[in-house]
C-alpha cells in the first residue's frame, strides 16, 4: 500500500463491497461508489448485481456489468459469492439457505442436490471472476460440523476430523476450476464456516495440503467479538491473505448479563455485547493492521464492507472511505535512520 487513491498503478484501490446494498439497482451503487471516490467494486453475486448464472452463459450481459463499471469509472478486483458458497458444506440445509440461495441453486430443495448445486456456482464464480478481469473470489464455505460448536452433546473427534475430510472433497474439485481460471478463493474466517478462528483456520488449510487456491479474506470484525488477535492473524498467514474487507466491531464493556454469542438481540441492541459499526468507529486497531499488511507485502485492494444499524448508510459508506484512505500512506523509500550516518 503505497499512496492515498487508486488513481494509478502504484496505488492500493479502495473499493465498496455490494452486498449490503443488494436492494439497489448495480448502477445506482456504481454511481454512488463514483460520486463518493471509491476506484472499484467488491461485486456480490446477488441482487441484480451479478448473476453467475447469466454471466457464465451470455456474453452480452457480462458486457452489461463491464459497462456500468466502465461508465462510473470503476473496476474490479474481486467478486463475492458468499451465500453460495455457504451452502457448499452446511448441514443442515434448511429454510435458511432457501431465503439466501438463487432459484437455480435452490432447485427442489433436496439438500445434497443443494450443495452440489451450490459446488457448481462456485466453479462458475472462478469463470466469471476471470471474464471480468478480477483474480479474487471472496466468500465462505459453510461446515458440516458448526452445529457441534458448543459441544454438547458430546461427539468424539471423528465427527470433526469427518467434517474437515468432507470440506476437502466437496472444496478441492472447486479449486481445481479456480487453479485452471488462474483465480484464487479468499474464504472468510467468520462463525459458522470451517474456518472460524486461528486454529480451525491452520486445519483447514492441511486438509486441502495448503494448496495455493485458497487463502483469507481478512475481515477483522468477526475476529473481535471473539478475541482473537486480528492483526497477529495477518503475520501467522501472510502468504494466504488474499484479500482485505474492512468492518469495524465495537464492544461494550462486561455488565455480567450480556456474552459474545449476542444472546438473540438485535443488532444495535444496546443489551448486546458487541456489534458491528461503521469502519472506524469501532475498537479494530485499524492502523496497526495497516501496517502488518504493509509489512507482509499485501497489495490488493482494501474493500470497505458497510455495516451499522445505528447509521444510515449514505452518511456511513463515503465516511468510511475517507477514514479508510487517511490510513493508505506512502511507505518511505530507505530507513528513517538513515539520516543518522556519518558517511564521507
């Protein structure tokens, strides 16, 4: 990351991811994302904003997406299909992949049918992300084992160690699609997927032998309410941090009634005990993950992800940006001690 706009090739783009704004025409985002400064879009593949399907099979309509990005000035460094691609390993699957699923992934709803389905659309995303010009698809994986979080009912370890072998045979014929496309998949490390903290991250990444496809989307904001460490996440997978949402999380000082599981509140609840907020209004230590991602040699795009029910979003979004690029400095060109030598 090396200057404050996304203007040239020397500088880190910041980007709007769409999801949260679904419910508006993909134009309409690109010319807000425009008006506000962003350079490019986070494009999920939901809403009117992209549909794989269509875009895998008509050239013309994903002509249509270049177009619009074209004409707001904007581009494309990576898509998302995250609602596919938890319905990959989820079991169950229920009537909540049905409200989040498209039609054609959906089908009749026979829960193995849904998952190869599922399977299919992310082998497409690595296609589509391609024919765009992005080499990034973000997204989760779903887990057959995050119904055993709590544990208990007790399981022995061979329920675990099957669902981490069920994840590498549904997940390994995908990244062969996206190894072929040149594309990499960037799962985030987010509750309820495989990978949901730092340990279920390492043992996801041998049970598909560390192969270079997959990688993180580093999204700090699951990783607070937690407590796990979101900038040491950055230096123990600096290889597999392929691409960076930024969303903030504020927690709410221990009262002894509220914990981290959010206790069915909703959000922006003020009996909760953490909850998402505007990107630096929040207690992720941004500049000090800024810094790991500079020293790690990270040079995709930041991508802002919107979310706070305290605040509307078109005040929200361009605020975030503005904080996000005070972040985004050049890095200094020789040692600043330097100066110091007494050289003849």
């Amino acid at each position: 990351m090396t200057t404050t706009s996304g203007s040239d090739g020397d500088s880190t783009p910041v980007t709007l991811f769409t999801g949260q704004w679904a419910d508006l025409p993909f134009d309409e985002v690109a010319r807000l994302a425009a008006d506000w400064g962003y350079d490019g879009l986070e494009i999920a593949a939901s809403g009117d904003h992209l549909d794989l399907k269509r875009a895998d099979e008509d050239p013309a309509y994903l002509q249509s997406r270049l177009d619009v990005l074209e004409h707001h000035g904007l581009r494309v460094w990576a898509i998302s299909n995250h609602l596919t691609g938890q319905a990959v390993c989820d079991d169950p699957i229920d009537f909540r992949h049905k409200s989040i699923l498209r039609p054609y992934t959906w089908g009749d709803g026979d829960a193995e049918g849904v998952r190869q389905r599922a399977a299919e659309d992310m082998k497409r995303a690595a296609r589509v992300a391609r024919r765009l010009g992005a080499d990034t698809v973000v997204g989760f994986t779903g887990s057959k084992i995050w119904p055993y979080v709590a544990q208990f009912p007790p399981v022995p370890a061979s329920v675990i160690d099957e669902g981490y072998e069920d994840f590498a045979d549904r997940w390994n014929p995908i990244l062969d699609v996206f190894d072929d496309e040149g594309v990499r998949f960037a799962h985030e490390v987010h509750p309820s997927e495989i990978a949901y903290d730092y340990w279920t991250s390492v043992r996801t990444l041998e049970a598909i032998g560390h192969r270079a496809a997959f990688g993180f989307n580093w999204d700090p904001s699951h990783m607070m309410w937690q407590g796990i460490d979101s900038v040491g996440f950055i230096s123990d997978f600096r290889d597999r941090v392929y691409h960076v949402d930024c969303k903030d999380t504020r927690l709410r000082p221990a009262n002894g009634r509220s914990g981290v599981l959010g206790s069915h509140l909703a959000w922006g609840d003020p009996r909760r005990g953490w909850d998402f907020v505007s990107t630096g209004r929040g207690d992720v230590p941004w500049e000090d993950a800024f810094r790991a991602l500079r020293s790690v040699g990270y040079a995709g795009p930041i991508s802002i992800e919107w979310e706070d029910a305290g605040m509307d979003r078109l005040h929200g979004a361009p605020e975030a940006l503005e904080f996000v690029r005070s972040l985004i400095w050049r890095a200094p060109q020789a040692s600043f001690d330097s100066a110091f030598s007494q050289q003849d």
